[in-house]
C-alpha cells in the first residue's frame, strides 16, 4: 500500500507512521526527518533549508521533490511507503503524481488549540526519528529506541508552531479537495482528549485494516 499522510502540524502523522511501519513492514519516509537530518550533517543543502524549516516556512519545492523522487527508488520502497509530510503543496503533489501510484490519502485532522499544547510537549530523537511526549516520558531524557538524547525542536517553539499553522493552512490544506477530487482521500478526526492508541486505532479502521 502507498501512502500519504496529511495533516497539520503536530496532528500525529509521525507518531502514526511509525506505528504502521512497524505493523506493516513498510517504510515511513518523511521530508520534515530527511531535512533534519541533512540540517545535522551539514550538508549544503540542510544549510539551504535550516532557514525555511526555523522560520517555519516551507523548504522550496524542488528540493524536497528531488529527495521523495529518489527515495522511492529504494529497495524497501517496493512493497509499500508511507509518505510523511509529503506533498505539502499541490505542485509537488502533481510532480508525484508522474513517478508515484498513491492508493490512499489519510488526513490526520486535529484542533488547533490542542495541536499548540502538544508541539510544546514534544521531545525528538534526531538519530533513530523517534517522537514523544513529556507527558509520557516520567522525567527520561533519551530515547527509548536507541539511547540518543531527546531534544526539543526549534521550529516548535509557539511563535513558529502560530506561523506553521498559518503556512498549513494556505498551502498544505488544499491537498484535502485535491486528494478528495482523485477519490483516495480518507479523513481521520482525533478528539482532543484521544490518546495515540485510540487515534492508531482509527487510523487502522480507517485504512481497513483487520
Ligand atoms: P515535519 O517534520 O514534517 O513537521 P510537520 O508536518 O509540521 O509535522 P510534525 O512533525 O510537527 O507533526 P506530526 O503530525 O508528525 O506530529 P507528531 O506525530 O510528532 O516538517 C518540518 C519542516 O520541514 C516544515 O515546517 C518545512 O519547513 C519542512 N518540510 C518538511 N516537508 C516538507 C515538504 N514536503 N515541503 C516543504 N517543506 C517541508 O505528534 C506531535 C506530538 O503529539 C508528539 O509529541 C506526540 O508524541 C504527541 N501525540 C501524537 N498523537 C497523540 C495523541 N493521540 N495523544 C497525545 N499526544 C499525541
């Protein structure tokens, strides 16, 4: 199964992905982790995009089509993908409509206000791609995964997370009539107070997993 997972920031892709990659056996390939991690390397073009990515911008979209189109070439890419955080604009959804045959659109949709509380709580693994929550960390500082320290990101800071928010909304957020119009558009609405085994449980239901 190919897929996409849409949605705004902080509504639960990566959390999500990374419970379906492991359920499925299917890669989660994030744009918003490859460009951290180029950002971490040095690589010229982390430096090009540490700019937009702090400021909460959007990287420009050739860059971040070239690095999908070439991922998907990979190995593991051949029995499915998730794509996490990618398209983001609808130029890159029609450029991954020429080399990618999507089979579902899963919108991850979740309040604004709560999306504000838990960017603030989050802590990143930027060696393995792990997410958490404080909430549920009891005072750890490493990953559970792994054993890097967790760190906060940047852009998650709430003037950022305000600005990413307005960037989903004028950008990413016609993705949803776009997908819908193709007929592979599937919603999932989280309650606020729904915790991430609940909302994985939707996001199987959803994807009509048995
Ligand atoms: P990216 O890393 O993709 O960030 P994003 O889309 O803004 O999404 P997030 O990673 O912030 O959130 P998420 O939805 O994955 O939520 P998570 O699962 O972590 O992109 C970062 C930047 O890179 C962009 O701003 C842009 O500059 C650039 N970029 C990336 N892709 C690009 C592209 N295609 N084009 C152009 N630029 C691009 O969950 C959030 C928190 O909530 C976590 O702490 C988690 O533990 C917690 N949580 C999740 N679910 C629940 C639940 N049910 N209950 C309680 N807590 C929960």
């Amino acid at each position: 199964m190919n897929l996409i997972f849409l949605g705004p920031p902080g509504a639960g892709k990566g959390t999500h992905a990374q419970l379906l990659m492991n359920e499925l056996g299917i890669p989660q390939i994030s744009t918003g982790d490859m460009l951290r991690q180029a950002m971490k390397a040095g690589t010229e073009m982390g430096l090009a995009a540490k700019r937009y990515i702090e400021a909460g911008e959007l990287v420009p979209d050739e860059v971040v089509i070239g690095i999908v189109k070439d991922r998907l070439q990979a190995e593991d890419c051949k029995n499915g993908y998730i794509l996490d955080g990618f398209p983001r604009t609808v130029p890159q959804a029609e450029a991954l409509a020429q080399f990618a045959k999507i089979d579902v659109a899963l919108n991850i949709d979740l309040a604004d206000e709560v999306i504000i509380k838990r960017l603030s709580g989050r802590r990143v693994c930027l060696k393995c791609g792990a997410t958490y929550h404080i909430s549920t960390l009891n005072g750890r500082e490493d990953c559970a995964a792994c054993g890097e320290k967790l760190v906060q990101r940047k852009d998650d800071s709430p003037e950022t997370v305000q600005n990413r928010l307005t960037v989903y909304a004028a950008q990413t957020a016609p993705l949803i009539d776009y997908y819908e119009k193709k007929g592979i558009l599937r919603t999932v609405h989280c309650a606020p107070s729904a915790t991430v085994d609940e909302n994985y449980a939707q996001v199987r239901e959803t994807l009509g997993l048995k």
